[in-house]
C-alpha cells in the first residue's frame, strides 16, 4: 500500500513540474509576443488619405517654384518648360515630438515589455498654385499630420515620420487636382482668350 501511495506522489509531483513547465514556457512566449507587438509600431497618418492612382493632367505647366524632385505626382508628371501655364508649390513641416521624462521611463518596468518611450509627430503643410500668366487659376492647401512611437527595443527616425507626412500631403494634393481637373482643362484652353474662373480649395 506504501509503495502505492509513493507511486502515486511521485506521479504528482512530475504531472506539477510539467504543468508549471508549460505555463512557464507560455508565460515567456506570451511575453515575447507583447514584447514584439509593442516594439512594431505602426506609423499613424491621421486623417487617412486614401491612394489615388496617380496620371498626368490634360495639359503641361512650367514649374516656377518648388523642388522637382519634392512635388505631387500629379505636377510631376505634367512639367514642360514650354508651357505658359505655370505651377509654384511649396512644402513645410513643424515638428511635435514627445519624450517621456527618462527620471520617470527609468523607473517604468513596462519599459523592459515595450512600453511607448516617446512619439515622433510630423506635421506636413503643402500649397499648389496654377496660373497661366496673370491669371490665377487654382490655388490648393493641404495638411497631415504623422507620428510613431518608439520604445526601448525600436527606435523611430525623424527622416522615416517626414517621409511619410510629406508622401501623405502630395497625395492629399493630388486628390483636390484631381476633382478639380475638368474645370481645370477647360480653364487653361480658355485662359488665352477669357479670364478663367478661379478655384480656391483649403484644408
């Protein structure tokens, strides 16, 4: 009966160690995955700017101001140097990071799982004005907003949060050319003959 009983221990005491075995193995890959979850922050553009498939315009334009190589696709792919219409656009960022205090982030041990040490905030502002001499064709104004946070195990840069503001502003541009470019069509064939109206398209 004795030899029983101590059988019956000794099978516990294994079925225990195995047990508290996997919950420790699950604890640790459940904390890996917190950890990977946490440290993979998504890059936040906020209002969403939906993809337009980009396509040149019905007509060309001379580009008077601005950076080739820093417009909207829409203006990129509608450039002439011959052309008497005319495109000025330019670009700005300000920044809006947030650091959490390192005499607090020290002490945090939801630091060592991949708690947000600080946010990486970009804000990008964009105007396109179209003309064709004097005339004022269109003028657009955009703004958006980019951010990322980063913790102890990834890091963000400024240059990856700039990108992405700057990539989101064009498109919002190119969203508001894009709506606007019958009219716009029709008011560059008419600009050597008639003062064409004038559309103003803000944030």
């Amino acid at each position: 009966m004795r030899h029983i009983f101590v059988l019956a221990v000794s099978i516990a005491v294994l079925a225990a160690s195995a047990c508290s075995s996997q919950q420790s193995n699950l604890s640790q890959s459940q904390t890996q995955t917190s950890i990977a979850d946490q440290s993979n922050a998504q890059l936040v553009i906020a209002p969403k700017v939906d993809n337009v498939r980009a396509h040149p315009l019905p007509f060309k334009g001379k580009l008077i101001s601005g950076n080739k190589d820093e417009l909207p696709p829409a203006i990129a792919m509608s450039l002439s140097d011959n052309s008497p219409v005319t495109f000025a656009y330019r670009e700005e960022l300000t920044h809006d990071d947030y650091h959490v205090p390192l005499a607090i982030s020290a002490l945090d041990p939801a630091n060592l799982i991949g708690a947000p040490l600080g946010d990486i905030g970009v804000t990008a502002f964009a105007s396109l004005s179209i003309s064709s001499g004097d005339t004022i064709l269109a003028d657009y104004t955009a703004k958006e907003h980019a951010s990322k946070s980063y913790n102890l195990y990834h890091d963000v840069t400024h240059a990856e949060v700039d990108e992405a503001a700057r990539a989101a502003v064009r498109q919002r541009i190119d969203q508001k050319i894009y709506s606007d470019e019958d009219r716009l069509a029709k008011a560059v064939a008419g600009a050597g003959t008639a003062k064409a109206p004038t559309a103003s398209a803000g944030q």
